[in-house]
C-alpha cells in the first residue's frame, strides 16, 4: 500500500526530468565575449624563457595577442627579439622564418637599414615568379605585404599579378578546398591560405586584376562555406575530413585559417560577399565557445580570429551575455543581459527585447511577453526592472531578441534572431502544518499528535508499538501562494545500531504527508526495537531554504524475531573514506624449501660412494694389470699417450660443465677434441689390433 | 640335512669360482668394472632411501650413469669374448672404442641433465 505512491511519484518525477530535458534542449550556457580571464591566460601561456620567445613565430604570437587584448603587463622582449628579426632579415633565410621576423618587425618596429628590405623584396619578387607551391608563394607574397607597410619607398609590386593570381586560383577544386601542389591531396586549412595569397596578389598588383576572376574567388567562398559545419546550437566550424597529410590541422587552425583568409579577401574587393549573417555568427560563437584554451597556438588562433570577426566588412557579430542566470525572488534581484561585441567592447545602439518566457514544466503558456530591456548607461546593461507577479520558483526559459536603433544596421552586424536562455528563479518555499501522530489502527483513532514548528528547533518524542500507525503531514507554498513539489522529501528513521530506512513523501497539491504502517514494516526494519530518530529532508534547485531537519524521536516496540528466520542484517556501510587509508599488509608465504639431509650424512655416503672404485682399483691389482702392452716406440708411443691425454681432456671438460660451462660451450669443445680423440684413438688402436693380428699369424 | 646343504653350497660356489678364474684376464677387468658400477649405483639407492629424492634429476643421472656404464661395458665384455662366435670378425680395438665414445656421449648427457 505504501509503494504504490511511492511509485507513482518517482514516475511523475522522471517524467518531469524529461520534459525538463527536452525544452532545455535549445538554451544553453552562452559563451560570454573575451574578458580579462583570457588576458591573465595570455601572459601564462605566452611566458617568455630567458627573456625571449622560442622561434619568431611565437614570438609574433605572443606580441600580436598582448596588442589585440591590450594587456597591460605585457613582458618586454625588444631587446632579445629585434637582434633575431635582424640577423633574419637576410636573403638566404628561410621563406617561413623571413615571415615571421617582417611580421614580428611590423609590431616592434626594430630598427632596420632600407636597403635590406630592398635586397629582400628583389629576391622575393623571383619567389613569386618561380614558386610552385601554395605554401611558398603564401609566405613570399606575405612578405611582400609586410615590406609594403614597413618600408613605403621599396617596390614591392607584382609585374606579373595575373598570372600569379591564376597560379594560385589554378590550385583550387570545385568544392572550395585548395590543393598545396599539384598533388590531389587538398584541405580546408589551404583554402585560408590562398585566399589570404589572393588577397595579398590583389593588394600588390600593379595593374588591376580582372573583375571576373575576382567573382570567380568570391564564388569559391560561398562553396566552402557549403562545406561548413555546425552543432545544435548554432556554432559553426571547419574541419578537415582527411586525418593526417599535410601535417593535420584541428578544427581551431582550419577554421581561423578560414576566417583570416575570407575577411583578408573582403577587406580587398569591392562589392559583397553574400555570406548569411548567422554563420558568421556561428563562427564567432565557435571561437568563444572554447573558453580559455589551455594550448598557446590555439589561444593565438581564438584571439585573432575574433579580432577580424570584431571589424569586418561583411558582418559583425553581436554578443548576448546573462552576468548570472539564477534570480532570488527573495533578494529582489534584477533581470540584467549585456551585448557586446566579441572582444568586448560596446555594441552599438540597440534595445533588448524579451520576447517572451515560459516555465519549463508549461511551455505553450508565456509568463512575460514582449518586455522592452531598459539600457542603463553606467553600468551598460540592458535590465528588466521587476519580474511580474505570475513569475514563481521554477525553471524557465527566456527568449531575447536585439533590435538594432540603425535601421541599416541590419546589414552591417549579425544579432542572430531569437536566443533560448535558461533562467532558475528561486525563492523561499513556506513550510507550515507540520503534524506528527501515532494512530491506533485501520479505523485511525490518534493515541498521540503533535503540531510541530519546522522553522524552530524544537522536538518531539513519541512512543509506538507495531500494532499502530505514525503519520506525519506537513504543507509547502511558493512565495506566490501555489502548490510546490520539491526534488527531495525524505523521511528517514534511524535505529541506534545505525540502520536507517528511507521513506519518500508523497504529496497531493499542497499537502505533503506520509503513514507508516509498522505491521507491514516489522520486516524491513529487522526486528529491531528501540529507539529510531527521525529526519526530514526537503530540497530543490529553486528552494533557497532547503533543509535537513531532525524530528525527534520514536521509541518502537517490535516483536521478537522468530528463530526460525532469524534475521540476517546486512553489513552497515562503512565510511567511504576507509577505502583510501592503507591496507592490511600482505606478508608473502614463500614456498617451504624441500627438506635437505643434514650435511654430515651427505658427505658420509659421498665418501662411502668412492668405496666401490677403490675395491676396483684394488681388484684390478689383484688381477695382475699391467702396461705390458703399452707399445715402446716412438710413434705409437705418442699416440697412446695422447689418446689417453684426451679422454682425460674430455673428463675434465666435464668437470668445467658441471661447475661453471654451459652446454653450447661444451659441446663446440666436445666435438673438437672428440674429433682429435678419434684421430689418435684410430692410431693407437689400429697399431694394436696390427701387432696382436701380427703375434696371432706368427 | 642342513650340513649337507650348506656343504653343497660351498660346494657350488667352488665350482663356480673354479669356472670363472679360468675366463682371461680382461674379460675379469671388464666384469670388476661392472661390478663397480653396480655397486655405485646402489649406494646411492641407499641414500636416496634414506633422505628423500629432492633433487631427483640428481639421483637419476647418478645412477643412470652408473647404470649406463655398466651396460656399455657388457656390451664390451659380448664384444670381446673370443668365445662368442657372433662376433668372431670384430676387432676387440675396435670395440673398446666404441666403448669409449659412447661411454663419453652418455657422461655428457648426464652431465647436462645433472646440471640443468
């Protein structure tokens, strides 16, 4: 009978969860633009070593970042790195490391003589002409721009700017990626290069390029942003399919190749590029969506990618920012959005709207709708002075819109329509009508009821037996007088073994209330009489008192277990934390050596083993052995004598077998001397089988 | 009854010891050396007995080589004995060489069993 409420209330709960889920689906977090976090990351990660950056190419990094972000604190490396722009600035360097020292040059401003860059410009003019790679003919033409900006009266102009432009644009493929050479392997990553080539070309032609050719590109653009990809919630992003080739890029390289590439070439051509507002709205929401990168080359590419997205020709994007998403109903608080743009800085003259807001659990019925956001000048927020009086606890999604003051506006920034956003507006729920009663029986005649004041200390104590019934009851309100059903509403009682039994309240509407039959409880509790103290849990998200409350006490007479089933009581939890102290030890048993036999009785049989070979020495004597037939001459009595040398050899090398040798060895020395023990032994046995064959026919 | 078996045991083993002296010399040397063999490989039985065969591949090589060189040296002793008519064209030289070889091809693989 229990159950089924408690039952039916987790049903309702987890649908709730899921209708929860759905309706968040669409808001999300939002990204805030580029704020001092990222500042104080930029001086970690950018730290120079020894005063200076690893390579120019950090080192343009380090210093193009502290220049967009302004920061403050910014380490002075001229002293270090302009003595290594200079000794790069040579003919013979490098096309990537001339590059990067024009580029580290251009925010410095070393010192350098004229006629370098005139000796450089040359050389670089011969790269152009005969470059055959994307990369080459990107670095070189790069450079040329440089010189232009650094150096005004060296002559950076192409003479044949057609016909680079159609070598780059010759790389191109139909899908809007470029190739690196001729090889088929192209990437997304390269058709940021080559358009930032491109633009390079057009700014250094001498001669304008052709109208048509130029439309050619800007068409190639609008097919590489068919390839663009996005998530749900409006990000967009490149990425490169193909893993490994040209050293692979991630998808923050490709895309803020992309970006320099696309906005190096609007920045150069007449006329519009019809790229749609909310991709590049996307873009932007992709950059800031990485938060703080932890990698320097990716703090670089977020940061000068936003720093094109925050002027550029075709669409600047406009960033909505919530400063907190939970508002206190108790605390008064006030609704407060910002927009900037994606450095932060302020955006230009609009009104926020909010277009409407629904709570999560009631998405057809709008609580606000169409709310003007007042601007305040000081603080540069949008604010919402006052929620209205339909607003209660609760979960709720609110929908914003910008509307720019400037009617054109709309065809120089990107707002991006309508933006979800969740809000939790908590509050103080009112817990009243708390009741505590011990009943009798099915009919429900109280033997004992007390009121109880939640908000106080105070306590009760009450005595039942597993005959009868506890009741408790007690009411919660929402400070806008509705029904409130919080998360948790748990009932515990806990024995003074430290067995605890957790029960669930249920609740019709406002009244929260739960009975506890012991008879049917006698089980679960496991025979246990005694005293149990009480707990009231009650929580939410949205519940700013939520609390953890002790009730008292209840003395509970239980019947004895029958023997017959005794009850068996689980293992009470230990404390999670014993889990991470040290272990019992473990002392390895080591497998008991065989019995040896006392030493002396060893060497005892040893030597009884060395009887027997004594006995034959002694037999032999016996016999009458003799060498008579030992031969006397010279020849045969060397080979007797070798043979017998040798068979001794090989016992010996025995011997050095079994103490120290191994078998390889043995074997290799085995069958050398056994290949000189036969040669001998054939000697000296042939000339003895000769002279007894001799003695037998004479 | 008991004199007369007794009697007659000594009486044997007369007649034996009379039969065996007349065998030649070497044929004696080759059987003391037997005899020596089989006797070495008994006291370790003995031993083995006594204390267990802990490091079996010990004992087994012990008395294996014992064992296997008394069998080469019967083999020798077949070879040998003029008497025996199967081997009337082998050269007793050439016997006791091979005596000698395997004899030294049975030491080293006991060797390398004792050791490892």
């Amino acid at each position: 009978m229990l159950l089924l409420p408690r039952m039916s209330s987790k049903l309702a709960r987890s649908l709730l969860l899921l209708l929860f889920a759905f309706s968040i689906c669409d808001a999300v977090a939002l990204p805030g633009p580029i704020s001092d976090r990222h500042r104080s990351a930029a001086l970690e990660l950018f730290a120079p070593q020894h005063g200076s950056f690893a390579s120019l190419e950090e080192s343009y990094e380090a210093l193009r970042i502290f220049e967009i972000l302004a920061v403050r604190e910014k380490p002075d490396v001229r002293a270090t790195t302009c003595p290594k722009v200079l000794e790069n600035l040579v003919s013979s360097t490098p096309l990537k490391d001339l590059f990067y020292a024009l580029k580290v040059n251009g925010i410095l401003k070393c010192k350098v003589n004229g006629d370098i860059f005139k000796d450089i410009a040359s050389r670089l003019k011969a790269t152009v002409k005969d470059a055959k790679t994307l990369i080459d003919l990107y670095y070189s033409i790069g450079s040329l721009l440089l010189i232009k900006d650094q150096a005004s009266d060296v002559d950076v102009l192409l003479a044949d700017a057609d016909g680079t432009f159609h070598s780059i644009k010759a790389l191109s493929q139909s899908d809007g990626k470029w190739r690196y050479t001729d090889k088929p392997e192209s990437s997304t990553y390269a058709a940021g290069l080559a358009l930032e080539a491109l633009a390079g070309v057009i700014t250094l032609a001498s001669s304008e390029i052709d109208q048509s050719r130029v439309n050619l590109v800007k068409n190639d653009i609008l097919k590489l942003f068919d390839s663009i990809e996005k998530y749900d919630d409006g990000t967009f992003y490149f990425d490169e399919k193909l893993v490994g080739g040209h050293e692979h890029q991630g998808s923050i390289s490709t895309t803020s190749s992309v970006v320099r590439g696309v906005f190096a070439f609007a920045a150069v051509t007449s006329g519009k590029i019809n790229l749609p507002g909310d991709k590049i709205l996307g873009l932007a929401k992709f950059f800031l969506g990485i938060g703080i990168p932890g990698d320097a080359k990716d703090l670089f590419n977020q940061i000068e990618s936003l720093a094109l997205l925050e002027s550029n020709r075709i669409s600047i994007p406009l960033i909505l920012s919530l400063p907190a998403s939970v508002y206190s109903l108790s605390n008064k608080d006030q609704l407060k959005v910002r927009v900037n743009t994606v450095l932060g800085s302020a955006a230009p003259p609009l009104t926020v709207k909010l277009v409407r807001a629904f709570s999560t659990v009631a998405k057809d019925s709008a609580v606000i709708q169409n709310k003007d956001l007042k601007y305040d000048q000081n603080s540069g927020h949008h604010v919402l002075d006052v929620l209205p009086d339909k607003v209660d606890v609760g979960i709720y999604v609110f929908v914003f819109e910008m509307v720019l003051h400037d009617a054109d506006g709309e065809k120089v920034y990107a707002t991006g329509g309508q933006i979800h956003v969740p809000i939790y507006v908590t509050g103080i729920v009112k817990v009243s009508n708390a009741e505590i009663a011990v009943l009798d029986n099915d009919l429900g005649s109280i033997e004992t009821q007390k009121t109880l004041d939640l908000a106080g200390n105070d306590i009760v104590s009450l005595s039942a037996n597993h005959l009868q019934k506890f009741r408790f009851s007690f009411q919660l309100t929402t400070p806008r007088g509705h029904a409130f059903k919080p998360h948790q509403a748990f009932l515990k009682l806990k024995h003074e073994t430290k067995y605890e039994h957790i029960f669930v309240v249920g609740n019709a509407g406002k009244k929260f209330e739960i009975v506890l039959d012991f008879l049917g409880l006698v089980e679960k509790f496991y025979y246990l009489s005694g005293r149990y103290d009480i707990e009231l849990t009650v929580g939410d998200a949205v519940m700013e008192n939520s609390f953890l409350r002790p009730l008292g006490h209840l003395e509970l007479d239980l019947p004895e277990a029958p023997t017959s089933k005794a009850p068996r009581l689980p293992p009470l939890a230990v404390d999670p934390y014993t889990r991470y102290g040290p272990k019992a030890e473990i002392t390895h048993l080591f497998r008991t050596p065989e019995k040896r036999p006392p030493t002396q009785l060893s060497l005892i049989f040893l030597s009884l083993t060395l009887l027997p070979l004594i006995g034959f020495l002694v037999g032999l004597l016996r016999l009458g052995v003799n060498l008579r037939n030992f031969p006397s001459s010279a020849a045969p009595a060397t080979y007797a004598i070798l043979f017998h040398l040798g068979i001794a050899a090989v016992l010996v090398l025995y011997v050095l077998f079994w103490l120290k040798l191994d078998l390889f060895t043995t074997l290799k020395t085995t069958a050398l001397l056994g290949v000189f023990l036969l040669f001998v032994g054939h000697r000296i046995l042939s000339h003895l089988a000769t002279t007894s064959a001799k003695l037998k026919s004479a | 009854m008991a004199r007369s078996t007794s009697k007659d045991a000594q009486d044997l083993f007369r007649a034996l010891w009379s039969a065996y002296s007349a065998t030649p010399t070497n044929l004696k040397i080759i059987d003391l050396y037997v005899m020596y063999a089989v006797f070495t490989a008994l006291i370790q039985v003995v031993y083995m007995a006594m204390v267990g065969s802990f490091p079996f591949n010990s004992f087994l090589s012990g008395v294996l080589s014992c064992v296997g060189t008394a069998v080469l040296a019967v083999c020798l002793r077949i070879q040998v004995n003029k008497e025996n008519k199967e081997f009337k064209d082998l050269a007793p030289e050439r016997a006791f060489a091979d005596f000698v070889l395997c004899n030294l091809v049975l030491h080293l693989v006991i060797m390398n069993f004792l050791v490892g």
